[in-house]
C-alpha cells in the first residue's frame, strides 16, 4: 500500500467522522416576493417602484414538483436559512467523500487472485438464428 493511499483512507475516516456533527438540513431557497395591489393611487403603480413586500417564502423541489411554504415569523426565517446552510456544508461534504473516494479506488492495486464466479465465468453463446432483416 502507497503512502498516499494510506493517507487518503485517513481523510476518509476523518470525513466519516463528520458526518455525526451535521444538524437539520434540507434543499431550497428563501425568497421575500413583491406584490402590487392593483390600485392606480398607490406608490406600487408608479413606475420603477419596488411593490409591496411580501412574506417570505420557502422554496424546494420535492418529488419533482416545487412547494412553496410561508415563512411567517423572523424566527422561521433564521430556522430555514440555518436548514439551507447545513444542506450547503453537505453537499460541499459530499462532494469531499466523493473525491477521496475516486482517488482510493484509482490507487488501490488490482487483486489478481480473485476467484470469478460460476456466473462470471460463463460466457453469453452467440445465436445461430438468421436476423429477419431483409
């Protein structure tokens, strides 16, 4: 075994370790819409003005369709924006796994005494049926 693939199982490891320490976590977004009344009197009709602030809102994808949910309170906003952060670090995590992953397959030696399989060993037989392709 190479020193370097020595020291990436250690990463691994130390990777692996992490894992525990992740919290809450959940893909989205947090977005705070602007609506306009619809009334010609109000600043939100002129030109150029921002609308009216809305609530915020949630935003994730869950079995390919996206759902909204209100966030009605700072509080729920500071809780999903903490959900978001650590879905963040996660993926940042995996990305990490993935990599030290792919460079200890690639280091690791070929083991040629393996023994194949009764499966394995057999090979698919080619047909002697004629194609109907004309």
């Amino acid at each position: 075994m190479t020193t370097s693939l020595d020291r990436c199982r250690r990463r691994r490891a130390r990777l692996l370790r992490q894992l525990v320490e992740f919290g809450d976590f959940r893909p989205g977004s947090i977005s705070s819409p602007t609506k306009r009344c619809g009334k010609p009197s109000c600043h939100c009709a002129k030109k150029g003005d921002s609308g009216h602030p809305g609530r915020a809102q949630f935003t994730s994808k869950i079995a390919g369709k996206t759902v909204t949910e209100s966030l009605p309170s700072r509080v729920a906003q500071s809780k999903a924006k903490r959900e978001i952060g650590e879905f963040r670090r996660f993926q940042q995590w995996t990305s990490s796994f993935v990599e030290v992953n792919i460079a200890i397959c690639r280091l690791r030696p070929v083991e040629e005494d393996i023994e194949l399989s009764s499966q394995e060993k057999k090979r698919p037989k080619q047909s002697n049926k004629k194609s109907l392709k004309k």
